[in-house]
C-alpha cells in the first residue's frame, strides 16, 4: 500500500530548504564589509578630479547637450 504525504510536510520542507539556502548565502556575502574611518583618510583622495570637457578624449556626449 503506497502511503501519501501531506502537503503541508511538502511546504514546510520547502521553506526550511528555502531558509538554509537564503541563510547560507546571507552569511557567505556580508564577508569583508568593515566600517572606514573618514578622518584618517588622506582628504586628496576625497576629492573629485575636473570633469572631462567637450572635445577631450573619453567625454561622452549626452543626448541633453545642445547642437
């Protein structure tokens, strides 16, 4: 005689299986993020570069700018 499972073992079994893979991934990913301290970085490094100008190599023209 062939014995069935009820579904709801079906959908709990699931979900755990569901829960270990999202809780393995959430572990596995959140390695390597630490906290940086703005004060000891050089102040020359927060600052942002000139922007490329029109006519200089690696502008790129937006589909905004003026003829």
């Amino acid at each position: 005689m062939k014995k069935e499972i009820h579904p709801g073992v079906i959908v709990a079994v699931i979900v755990l299986i569901l829960a270990v893979v999202v809780g393995i991934f959430m572990t596995t990913s959140n390695q390597g993020t630490e906290k940086v301290d703005i004060k000891q970085l050089d102040p020359k490094s927060l600052e942002d570069g000139e922007p490329i100008k029109r006519g200089e190599p690696g502008y790129k023209e937006r589909t905004t700018d003026p003829d």
